[in-house]
C-alpha cells in the first residue's frame, strides 16, 4: 500500500486524474477528513472538498508503482 497527497483543485484535473486512475487495476481510494471514496469515481470525487489536497491510498503495490509516476503533475 502507497499514500500520497494530490490536489484536484479545478475541473480538467479531476477528469485527467480519473481518467488516468480509471483503466487501472486494484482498489484506488481518496481520503478528505474522515470521507473516503472510490478515486475512480468521478461523482465521489466531486463530493468531497477540493480546496484542500486529498489522500491517494493504492492499496496494491504493482499499481503504485506504475501509478505515482504518472500522477506526478497532481502529486503535492
């Protein structure tokens, strides 16, 4: 399992995230306080609060290390 912070402050970067998330494998969440919710969920996403970064867990360590490198431009 990896953890990171990502900021998803506007429109285009929650669709480029999901979009990136999306085709991958494995189980991918977001944490905003105590909400935790599916990354590959746009709709989820959207309800929590983008003001503030978020916490990606990829619980699976194959999909982290293809993932991270690919998120770089959201990555804090």
């Amino acid at each position: 399992m990896q953890t990171v912070n990502v900021i998803l402050d506007t429109v285009d970067k929650v669709k480029g995230f999901v979009n990136t998330v999306a085709p991958l494998e494995g189980d991918i969440d977001l944490g905003s306080d105590r909400y935790i919710i599916d990354a590959k969920s746009i709709m989820g996403i959207f309800s929590l609060d983008l003001s503030k970064p978020l916490k990606l867990t990829i619980h699976d360590e194959a999909t982290a290390a293809r993932l991270v490198p690919m998120l770089q431009a959201y990555i804090v």
